[in-house]
C-alpha cells in the first residue's frame, strides 16, 4: 500500500498471506497457514493461530495470542 496507510475500523480476519500496514481498530486474527508480514498498530488483542506465520513491526494495544503460529519482530 504505497503512499497511504489503511485504516480498519473494527476487527479483522487476515485469511490469505500478504502485507499490511496501518491502523485496525480492534481485535485481529491471523488464520491458519498465513504469512502476514504486519505493520502499524492493532487497537485490540492479535490472535495467532496454528501454522501461521507474523513478521511483526507493529505495536499492539492488546496481547499477542500464540496458538501455535510463529511469531518474529522485525
């Protein structure tokens, strides 16, 4: 997303692998088997589930939930 960062105003299921980078409002999900490389800052709590993968260079508001995934800070 070049030039404007997005904004989600409630909470947000990441389903399919990519790049974010802004603002979600509440609670985010990250489904199984996902590479989501993620940045900006999540309001609510970030929910990993198992087999996912998250590049995070994002603050969160909330707790980080593991379920199994893997989780990097970058």
């Amino acid at each position: 997303m070049s030039g404007k960062r997005a904004m989600i105003a409630g909470d947000h299921l990441f389903s399919e692998s990519g790049r974010f980078d802004g603002m979600i409002g509440g609670d985010v999900v990250v489904a199984e088997g996902v590479e989501l490389t993620l940045h900006g800052l999540v309001n609510g709590d970030l929910l990993i589930r198992a087999g996912a993968i998250v590049k995070l260079g994002a603050m969160v508001g909330g707790a980080v939930i593991n379920k199994g995934g893997t989780v990097l800070t970058i």
